[in-house]
C-alpha cells in the first residue's frame, strides 16, 4: 500500500516536472550579427528592431513549435574578421541560427565560415538567414544548403528594373552611375546586359563610376547627366551617396526617374526629402502605400515603440521561420532546413516561395516612387514610397547555375 | 640601463609567457574564446611590428595595414594554392604544411616594403605620416578595382585544413588554431624583440632620437629607416599570415585606414616607449573591441575615451605606467612611492565611474536602458536628481583624490 502510494507520488511528481518544462520550453534563439554601433548601424539597428517587435508577436501565437522566440544581437561593425568572432560567441552561446544582411563582403565570411563549421561538427550546425546581402553569387555557383537568402539578389531585382524601362517607349536614353567597387559594377554590367537583350535600340548615354562615400559634390556628375539627355538614372548608390546624389540632382533640375537598390535606407528619406519627390525610385519587396490595413497598424506600432519603420522582409523572413519550424515540428537547423526547402508563405508583399534548388527566395517585387502627403510616412515624415508598378514572382525569377549539395 | 642581467633574469619573461600559453587551453575550453585570444595574437604580431615603426624607428605610419593586408592576401592566395594541389597530390605547394602560412605572410609584406619603402624613408615626421596615409587609401582604393586578386567586396576565402598534416594538429576548430597563433606569436614577439638588440636595431632609435647627428657620423637614416620598415612590414606581413589561416578570408577592409588605425591605437594604448606595450594595448584594444559592444552600444565612445585618456594624461601608456612601477621596485623606493600611485589609480577609477555612470544616464534618456546598466547593478532614474547628484559626488571624490595624491607624491619626492 504504501509503496503503491509512493508510486503515485513519484509519477504525479514527474508528471507535474513535464508540465512545468512544456510551459517555459527551452528558447529557440537566433542571433543577429549585424553593425549595431557606429555610423553604420543605421542599418542594423532596424533590423533587431523588427525581429524584436516580430518575435514579440510571434511569440503570443505560441512561438517556433511551441519555443519561444528569441533575438540576440551581435555587433560586428560591419567588418568581416570581426563578424567571424562573432559568429563563433553565438555558436558558443547555443545559437543555431544566424541572421546577416549588411555588407556582401559580410555575407561572403559568414557563408564560408558557416559552410566549414557545419561540415567540421555534423552534430551541431548551424542555419545562415541572409535577408539583405544580394551578391548573385551566393544562390549561385557559391550556393550552400546552409544559406536561405529572404531578398531577390541584384540580377532579379535589375531583371525588373530593365522590364519596366523597355515596356516605357518613352526611355530612349539610360545613364548609369555607380559606386567604384564591385557591386556597383556587378548593378552596372547586369543592366547594360539586360537592356541590350530586352530594348537594343535603347542607348546607355554614360556609365560612370565613382569613388565609394568619398565624393561630396556630385554637380559634375549630375552635370554630366544633364548633358548625356538621359530619360533615366539607374544606380546602385547607398549612403551618403545616394543622398547626395539625389539632392544635386534637384538643385541643377534633372527631373529623370533615379531607378535605386536603397532609396529606403534609413535616413535617406529624411535627408532627401523633398528633393527626393517623384525622383527616387526605388526597388523593393513591397511599398509605402501600406494596403494591408494590419500591416500598416504595425508600422505605426513599431515606429511609436522603437523608433524605427517597418522592415517587411525581415519581418517575413521571421514569420517564414515559425512557419517552417511548426510544420517540421522542430527546431533543429536541419529539420527546419529540409522544411524551408520549396516552402511558401503568404507575406505582406505577397506569396513567397523558396526556391529548392538554390535557397533564394522567389518573391513579388514593386516599383515605387517618393511622394509627399502618404497616409503612413516613412522615419516620421510624410514622404514614403508610392506603388508604381507590381511585377509577379514568376517575372522576377531567374534561373541558377545551383548545384546543392545537401546533406544526408 | 647598462645593468647586466644574468640569464636567468633575462629569460624568466620568455618562460612565464610559455607557461602562460601552456596553461592557456587548460583554463580555457569554450571556442568562443579561443578564438578571441586567437585575435588578439594576431593582433600582437601587428601591434608590435607598428612599435618597430613608430616607437623605436620615430616613423608615424597610418598605412601599416597595407602590409598587414598584402601578407594576409599573399598567404590566403598560397592556402588556395595548397588547396589545388591537394586534388593530385603534386607538385611543391601540395607538401607546403599550412602552419607555415605566415612565412609566406612575412616574405610578402616585407616584398612589398622593399618596393614602395625606398622613396618613403627620405624623412620621418609628417612627410612620413602624409606618405603612407596615401599610400593606404591608394591600395585600398586600387584593391576594390583588381577583383581577380583581391576577391573584390567578398574578399579571398579558402580552407585551412589542407595540405599536410603535422603532429596530428589538423586546425578544424579555434582550440586546433590556438596552438598554431600561440607558436607563432611567440616566435614572433621573440624575433621582434631580438631585432632591438642588434645593431640595426639600436641604430633606429638613433634615427629617432637625432637624425642629424647620425647622418653626420656616417649612418644615413634614410637607410636605416628603409631597413627598420623593410622589418615592419614582415612582421605586419605575418601577423596577415595568421590571420589568414585564422579566419580563411581576406578582405579588401584589412588594408583600410580603420586596420591601420587599429595599430596605432593598440600601439599608443599599451605604450610606445616599452617594449612590451603594444602586447599589453593589443590585449586591451582586442578585448574591448571584441566584448565590450555586448553590454552597451556606447561601446565606441568607450574606446575612443580610454586612447583619448591614455593620450592625455598617461603618454608612455599601461606598459608605461607597469614600466614605472618595476623600476621603482627595482630601486627599492616602490614601497614609499606606491600609496601615491595607488591614490592616482583610485581617481581615476572613481572619475571613470562617474564619467561611465553619466554616459549610460544619458543613454538611457535618448534609448533606453542596454546591459551595462544591468551589470552594474544600476537601476537608477535617470530624471531624478539624486542621481545625478550621485554622479557628480564621483566626479568631486575623484578630483578629491587626485588633488591628495598630487600633493602626496610631490611632497614624498
């Protein structure tokens, strides 16, 4: 009798034990390791603040199968020996996935390093969520099983910018300015390519390179525009660059289309400003005009909270995650891996796929211009990015030169 | 000081730091932070090779990254030789053991100091300083332009278990690196250090000291300086060398001006008078740079802050003020000055509190509260006055001290 009882207790006991560790399930942690200080975490910044304030969320809904989500941030300046260091704190703190977006040259360590970690311990590896570095090269001969890329890299997102240039017959005359090192060559050499084969009658009117942050007037360039009588702009410009640009281009009066990668970094819309009105284009996976009423709800949400604007890629970038590891029933890195594979979500932007064959993401991506008096302004302006034109995940794919090796 | 040491004396350094690095990997098991010490080996080969530039030759460089930088690439470009040769088995490169990186490292940074030093060295000082400045931003500038070589914005990346192995070290993890970084740092600090005793050596400290009267007992400088920075850049050359193998990637920022100021910082921070200050800054500036941004996102100002402290009130650097003390030891008058010292050390500490203490109040108000805070132990609220009261409590004790402390020192001597 007694031992019977004694029993019972034992088991209740154990019972009560599991009860309590399903209610605090360990943490699913992903770290961030992005520039959070200096003049350069303009742009990391937003991101933690997106995955913070998505996680929040997502956590209310019950976490990554049942785990509660966590971000932790990890400030590697931008530089890529330091990123490395980095990586390794997180791997030793438990984290199995990384999220990485500014900086290819960023992006290029972590992969290699990610890529070789996993290989030298198959027992512990680690998942790399690239969400903004777009050097084709990495869904491409560079592809990894490791790596899950939630941004159209810079051939898909010029593979646009050139179809909405060559259904205009009114652009005769394209002038393209870039940053002298390699991504604004890569911007460069992909827009001539793709222009020659969609429109050859269309003329590249210039094709200068400028040196990288370093010029502080840009009137002979803007004067060179002027003079080429170009109908469009495209460049890949960032930064001060792009600010710079665009302002010279209001004061000497070329009201051409600037076809940009990040007219939306942040800080540029208050920089530019008004002189960034109907002249900024920028490519993107969705727009300012913030149609999806719940998704407007949480820009305003997160603006008033963090100070930052809404990140929609990385916001979905997260959501995908939950929603690969709740159908995986998993946080393994592997599992979810396998899950990610060919998986699609409904976003913000629209239906996303990734793609199998190489981990990049196919997405609908949408032309927008800046515009004055939108409902919902971006950096607590009331400028933001007006829809212009919407292009379908099918239009903007293009093929890979992929050959995954996955493993068993 | 021409006091003759006896062997003993003279080698104790050199075991202590042996025993160090031996005892290292038995207190030490977490990859995280094998591969900070990894850094900051690397960092003390770079640190030190500025030193023989800036503290013994008196040549202010802001381009030393260059050599840093080219030693890293040339070694990165041999590891991926290795690499292909692996395929057949043939060949040189596939016995070339990836331990020996860093030579390959030494001999190209101290390749390219012998092409561009020549016309450099004609003078120190500013002309130096403005020289090398410029060749820093033309071979940054020239590296995002010649892809092939320099890996363009993704850099060079390869993989270090290639090659042959030896001693069955097959470097896969940080803990396997370690033992490679800790030979070399050694070996390196070891051979930096024997070039100040020889002639070539002694001699840069006359260039540095007077020139002039060099040049007219028949030394001229511009040749000695040539030498000393032919030295500079091989050494700079194998610490890139290392830090390839450590990292397997080499980019286009490891030839930056932000690398080259990196030097000097650790350099200045840890002492430029003193032969083992730049090991001492290294240690410091790595471990700043490294740890400190995970406890508060000020954690640039906090660097800026201790070079600007260093600069100002502490010239001769931590390895300075270590420096002080032992000689004070030696002559058996630590004991009278120490309370003076220590007296100095306790405002210091109390004013960088109170200073560390506004700055996080500040912060909190703009962005609210990081983890420095948290570990600290501080909760205060940054709108009540008590507490900034506090803060100028700290301010006022710390001057307090110092003004004691002043008074103390000059009357004892």
């Amino acid at each position: 009798m007694l031992k019977a009882v004694f029993k019972l207790f034992a088991v209740s006991l154990c019972l009560l034990s599991g009860l309590a560790r399903a209610a605090e399930a360990e943490p699913v942690r992903f770290a961030l390791i992005d520039p959070l200080t200096g003049p350069m975490s303009v742009v990391g910044q937003p991101a933690l603040a997106q995955l913070q304030f998505t996680a929040e969320r997502l956590n209310k809904e019950g976490g990554m199968d049942g785990h509660p989500i966590e971000i932790v941030g990890y400030d590697n300046k931008i530089n890529p020996q330091e990123s490395l260091v980095q990586l390794q704190k997180a791997i030793d703190d438990g984290i199995r996935y990384i999220i990485q977006g500014n900086g290819s040259s960023v992006g290029s360590a972590l992969l290699s390093a990610i890529n070789k970690h996993n290989q030298r311990n198959p027992d512990d590896r680690v998942l790399y969520l690239n969400y903004a570095a777009i050097e084709p090269s990495f869904t491409n001969e560079r592809c990894s099983f490791w790596h899950f890329r939630f941004d159209s890299h810079v051939d898909m997102k010029m593979n646009m910018l050139t179809d909405w240039i060559a259904e205009n017959p009114d652009f005769k005359k394209v002038f393209l300015i870039n940053q002298d090192y390699s991504f604004g060559h890569t911007v460069s050499e992909s827009a001539m390519r793709m222009l020659k084969e969609k429109r050859p009658d269309i003329e590249i009117v210039g094709n200068t390179f400028h040196p990288l942050g370093k010029v502080k007037d840009f009137s002979p360039y803007i004067s060179k525009i002027k003079s080429s009588d170009a109908d469009v702009v495209i460049t890949g410009n960032w930064g001060q660059d792009i600010n710079l640009l665009i302002k010279s281009a209001a004061e000497y009066g070329v009201d051409v289309p600037f076809l940009t990668y990040y007219g939306s970094t942040p800080g540029t819309i208050t920089q530019v400003g008004d002189k960034g009105v109907d002249r900024v284009y920028l490519i993107a996976e969705y727009h300012g005009d913030f149609t999806d009423p719940e998704i407007a709800e949480r820009q305003v949400a997160l603006y008033k909270e963090k100070g930052w604007d809404y990140y929609p890629r990385v916001a979905a970038m997260l959501e995908m995650m939950k929603a690969a590891g709740d159908k995986a029933d998993s946080i393994d890195p592997l599992a979810v891996a396998k899950t990610l594979e060919g998986f699609e979500y409904d976003a913000a932007g629209g239906h996303l796929t990734m793609r199998a064959e190489d981990h990049q993401l196919q997405m609908p991506l949408y032309l927008s211009v800046l515009k004055d008096n939108m409902k919902h302004g971006a950096e607590g302006t009331d400028y933001n990015f007006h829809q212009v034109a919407h292009f379908d995940a099918d239009q903007a794919t293009l093929p890979t030169t992929c050959r995954m090796r996955r493993p068993d | 000081m021409s006091l003759r040491l006896s062997p003993w004396r003279a080698l104790a350094p050199w075991l202590i730091s042996l025993l160090v690095l031996l005892v290292i990997p038995l207190l030490v098991s977490s990859n995280g932070t094998f591969s900070i010490i990894n850094l900051i080996a690397i960092n003390i080969v770079f640190a030190l090779s500025y030193n023989m530039l800036l503290g013994q030759g008196g040549m202010l460089s802001f381009g030393h990254a260059v050599f840093f930088g080219l030693g890293a690439y040339g070694a990165i470009h041999v590891m991926n030789l290795i690499g292909d040769a692996g395929y057949d088995g043939q060949g040189f490169w596939a016995h070339f053991p990836v331990y020996l990186l860093p030579l390959v490292g030494f001999a190209t940074g101290a390749l390219a100091a012998l092409l561009v030093g020549w016309p450099f060295c004609r003078r120190a000082g500013t002309a130096f300083a403005m020289i090398t400045l410029g060749l820093g931003e033309l071979v940054a500038a020239g590296s995002q332009m010649f892809p092939t070589v320099f890996g363009g914005e993704a850099g060079v990346f390869s993989n270090r278990m290639v090659g042959p192995v030896w001693f069955g070290l097959e470097l896969a993890q940080p803990a396997d690196v370690y033992w490679f970084s800790a030979f070399w740092v050694l070996l390196a600090v070891f051979a930096m250090w024997a070039f100040t005793r020889t002639p070539l050596g002694r001699m840069s400290n006359a260039v540095r000291d007077n020139a002039e009267r060099l040049q007219f007992i028949g030394y001229p400088p511009r040749n000695l300086r040539f030498l000393v920075f032919i030295a500079a850049g091989g050494f700079a050359g194998l610490g890139g060398g290392m830090a390839a193998v450590n990292y397997e990637i080499v980019t286009p920022e490891s030839l930056g001006l932000l690398t080259s100021g990196l030097a000097l910082l650790m350099a200045a921070v840890g002492g430029l008078g003193v032969f083992y200050g730049p090991i001492v800054g290294a240690i410091v500036v790595t471990v700043m740079n490294s740890l400190l941004s995970d406890y508060t996102d000020a954690s640039i100002l906090y660097v800026g802050l201790v070079f600007l402290a260093v600069v100002m009130f502490a010239p001769a650097g931590l390895g300075g003020g270590v420096e002080q003390v032992r000689q004070s030891w030696r002559r058996g008058e630590l004991t009278r000055q120490l309370p003076g010292w220590l007296g100095g050390a306790v405002s210091v500490l109390l004013i960088a509190l109170g200073l560390v203490a506004s700055i996080e109040l500040v912060y909190q108000l703009s962005h609210g509260r990081d983890k420095l805070a948290q570990v600290l132990g501080l909760q205060p609220d940054p709108s009540s006055p008590l507490v900034w009261l506090g803060v100028v409590a700290l301010f006022a004790a710390g001057y307090g001290v110092a003004r004691a402390s002043k008074n103390y020192r000059e009357a004892r001597s």
